[in-house]
C-alpha cells in the first residue's frame, strides 16, 4: 500500500540542501550538506566527500551554517 499524501514538515525541509551543523546525543557534532531529510530527522548527509545516514534519535540540534 503507498500513501501518495506523505509530505515532509516545511520546518525540516528548510535544511535540505543546506550546510548544517548536527550536535548529537553524546555531544559530537558534524558538518556536512543535507541531502534529504524526512519527519523523523532520520538525514543524508554529505560531508567530506562521503554519504552518511543519520538515524534522528541521535540528533539533538541542527543548524545552518552562516557561509560568510
């Protein structure tokens, strides 16, 4: 069964092609391009010329990073 209504938060999908920074759980943060992003916070992210998946319940924050 697919449910065609499925639409990702406008608050998370803000961050989706967007250099972030993500503070975890245990206080480690990591920089990278957000390439796709749903309502858990469950992210792909790009960084440093590698793909990570990152599970949501890890996450404590996100934040854009200010490319000055």
């Amino acid at each position: 069964m697919q449910n065609n209504d499925f639409k990702v938060d406008n608050q998370f999908l803000r961050f989706k092609g967007k250099d972030v920074i993500i503070g975890f759980k245990n206080r480690d943060e990591m920089e990278g391009n957000i390439m796709a992003i749903d309502n858990y916070l469950n992210i792909v992210l790009k960084a440093d010329n590698d793909i990570k998946v990152i599970k949501g319940g890890k996450i404590t924050f996100i934040s854009v990073k200010n490319n000055v």
